[in-house]
C-alpha cells in the first residue's frame, strides 16, 4: 500500500464524483487500448474542451445525461457526458470545470471511466508514461483505494495533471488530465500543506494533531492515529450503527446510537473487562462534562442535567429547560441555551433558578459558542458572526461583527477564531475579517486544534489533516 504525500488542498477529483458514472454500467476494455484512448482523447484537449465534444460528434458518440445529473457537486461543474462505444471496448467520458479555485487556481478536466473494472493500473500506467514524462506528486491512500498525481512535464504555460483512481486491487477506476491556470493571489499569504486522514467520513473529532474519532458513512466509529492506514498503530473499532459521539480522552466515549440509546463506553463497546453503561434513551443530543455528569437533550426537546445515567436514584436528573433546539454547558451549574424561537439564553442550574435569574443574551441566533461566563462568539440567523460580551446589547462593552455570509465557525479564544464562508473557503482571522489568513477552499466541515493544525474535511468524505506553515 502506497503511503501517502502532503498535497495541497482541492487539487484532486473528489472520489464521490466516480461512483454515479460507474454503477451498474458495462464496459470491455484492455488496458493498453484504454490507456491509448485516454491519451486520444483528452490530451490534446487540455487548451479547449470543446475538441471533445466536437470528437463526441464526430465519432457518434451517445450523450450520457443520466450520469451527469448524478455526478453535479460542489466542487465539480460538469460540461458533458459522453458514452463511447469503440469496437468492443466501452468507457464514459466526462469533461468540466473545477469549482475550488482559491489557493490552487482554476482548472478544467477531462475524465475516462472503466465500469468494467478489467483495466489494470499498472498496465495502464506503462502506455501513458510512454507517450508523456510524468513526475509523481502525491499519492492519497483511502479504506477503498487510492489516488495518484502526476505532473506532465513541458505541457506548456498551465500545469497539466495526470490523476489515476484505482482499487486496492490494482483495478484502474479512472484517470483525468486536468489543465491548472495560476492561481489568484491570495488576500493574504497562504502556505498550508495536508495529510489525508481518511476517507468515507460522515464526521470526526480530533483529540489532538495525532488522534481522532472517525464515525465512517457506513456508521461505525473508530479511534485513528495519524491515518487510518497506520501499521505501527492500527486503528480501533470503538462501535457500530452510530449516531453521534464524544470522546473524553483517548479510552472514555460517550456514543449514541442510532436507535437514540445513549452509552458511556471504556476504550470500546466490546470491552468485556469494563463494559459498556447505558446513560439514557431517546436521546436527540448531548453533552459530557466528565465522566459521570452530562447534559441530554431528548427527543421531545426536554433537556437534563444527569448524574452517572438517567435512573441514578442516589442523584436524580435535573429538568434544565424546555423548548430547546440547542445547548452548550460550560459545567454542572452554567449553561447556554438556545431556544426554539431563537432566543439565546445564559442560565444557572434551571432555566427557572430564581436565585439567579437567567440572562438573555441575544435573539435571532442560528449558532453559537461561549468561551465562559461572559464572552460568546453568536452567529446570527442573517450570516452575521459576532463577539459578545456578557450579552448583545452591553452599553459598556458593544459587541463587535466579526464576520458576514458565515456558514461554520470555530473560536479558539477571545479574539482567534476560524470562520467558514457560505462560499465553502475556510480562513483564520485574528479579532475580525479585516485581519485574516485563508487555510482553504472547498471545504465541507473542520475542526481546529490550534492556530496552525487543523481537521478538514472536503468534497467526497476525504478527511484531511493541514498544517499551516508560520
């Protein structure tokens, strides 16, 4: 298994791109005559896609528009589709236009698909290097295969990329050439790299630069060091048919299933030493403050404080509020919480605590995140970020706009936050917009763990590790 290099970010075809094109389509094709109509058809198309199409006519090539409907993302535009029939031998060709931009540039493809899943790589490999001089430039290793880059050298004043998915198997899935413009440059200098991490990833939480909980689209929840491909220290099933998770530290999770039971597990679900304690049922969302207090929202929108699980007769659970849509506590007594009707609220102990009141902090909130009693980053339902201080309407400190059109946010302390654009670019900002440094594009979800380290996770499920150079 090929090990895999540090890749700038977006400048791969998105693995999820393949699978509309190649399900259930019959092709025949050996991998020398393959290679050789990959090499026809796209090479010399690199300065003009239209030559394609206009081949596709010559050549009566069918149009294959039920591929392109299932193939459209984020970042991936498509021009055409293209089933092609030649002798015996069959493929799908594809040709459009990069959507990620930003700190890679822009850049068009052309596609060629092997349904058949008789071509082999290494065969395929030895005809196109024959006919171009290619220099390798990453390999990104997934559960399912992996993906190869290679440079064309003297392809003119854009860089020509050769990109090869194949199986572990050896199995060639598919190969691109893609023409790359300069890129723009850069409101701020951007130096990052990225290690792939994983692949298949529905959602993830770092414990630090070198271990994460991966929960994979198949529903199973692993704890991963480094990669996912890590011989020296493979990675460790935790549980299956999960939902939603949060791990303490490297041995203590909390899991909830899909059923919406909620479990405190030790190491994993199958430790028979220290199984596994059901914590409650019918559970929409929670949060764990240690190992035995934790805050659950359940599906009627009810949301408790618990004590060890929610039968604990020694310390009954405690109503916190009702109406919640969500929540963040800071420990067992302070706790945000977001109503239905969008009202932020700051409360001690109960919503009800007459002692001391609950706080409003502010109205029209889609997310939020406070830092402690008093300063909280509030994303309004308008796109609008902003810092506040005690609440959104303090005379003494006013709240300040950090951002706008924000889809995600991360804050790392009173003035370091990262921001996600509704445009998909990931930037690091230093107390508002005017001061920031763009990590990068095309992104999906992140996590930060510092302020140069970061979780990223982009088009096609492919988790990334970055590292933001100073």
């Amino acid at each position: 298994m090929r090990r895999s290099t540090r890749v700038l970010l977006g400048a791969v075809l998105p693995c999820a791109l393949i699978f509309p094109f190649i399900a259930g389509a019959p092709a025949m094709a050996d991998s020398t005559t393959s290679a050789e109509f990959t090499r026809a058809t796209c090479l010399g198309a690199m300065d003009d896609l239209a030559k394609v199409d206009v081949m596709a006519r010559e050549k009566n090539w069918a149009t294959a528009p039920e591929a392109a409907a299932g193939a459209q993302n984020n970042a991936f535009k498509m021009r055409s589709v293209w089933s092609v029939t030649q002798g015996d031998d069959k493929f799908l060709v594809a040709t459009g236009d990069s959507l990620v931009g930003g700190n890679i540039g822009t850049a068009t493809l052309c596609m060629v698909m092997f349904p058949g899943k008789n071509v082999r790589r290494d065969e395929f490999f030895t005809t196109m290097s024959g006919g171009m001089e290619l220099t390798s430039t990453a390999t990104m290793n997934f559960p399912q295969g992996y993906m190869e880059i290679y440079e064309i050298k003297g392809s003119g004043p854009n860089k020509q990329i050769l990109q090869m998915m194949s199986l572990n198997d050896g199995t060639l899935m598919l190969s691109s050439l893609m023409s790359m413009t300069a890129p723009p440059a850069p409101p701020t200098p951007v130096a990052a790299t990225a290690t792939p991490v994983d692949g298949s990833v529905r959602a993830f939480r770092a414990r630090d630069a070198h271990t994460v909980y991966v929960l994979g689209s198949d529903g199973n929840l692993w704890r991963e060091f480094g990669t996912w491909d890590n011989a020296e220290q493979p990675r460790i099933q935790v549980d299956g048919s999960v939902s939603a998770f949060q791990a303490l530290d490297a041995d203590v999770v909390f899991v909830l299933g899909s059923d919406g039971n909620l479990w405190r597990e030790l190491g994993t679900a199958y430790n028979a030493q220290q199984p596994r304690v059901q914590v409650d049922r019918n559970v929409k969302a929670f949060q764990a403050i240690d190992s035995t207090i934790v805050y659950v929202l359940g599906k009627d929108n009810k949301l408790w404080r618990q004590f060890d699980a929610a039968n604990n007769a020694e310390q009954p659970r405690q109503n916190v509020d009702g109406q919640v849509s969500a929540f963040q506590a800071l420990d067992a007594d302070t706790v945000y919480v977001l109503g239905s009707d969008k009202k932020l609220w700051r409360e001690f102990g109960t919503w009800n605590n007459a002692q001391k009141p609950r706080q409003n902090v502010d109205r029209e909130v889609r997310a939020f995140q406070a830092l402690d009693g008093d300063v909280v980053y509030v994303l309004g339902t308008d796109g609008n970020l902003w810092r506040e201080f005690g609440t959104g309407y303090n005379a003494q400190q006013p709240r300040v706009q950090v951002d706008g059109s924000v889809k995600a946010f991360q804050a790392l302390d009173a003035s370091t936050v990262y921001v996600l654009g509704t445009d998909g670019n990931l930037w690091l900002e230093q107390d508002t917009w005017q001061t920031r440094k763009l990590v990068a594009t095309g992104v999906l979800g992140f996590q930060a763990i510092d302020d140069h380290t970061a979780y990223i996770l982009c088009p096609g499920e492919i988790l990334f590790r970055v590292a933001m150079k100073s």
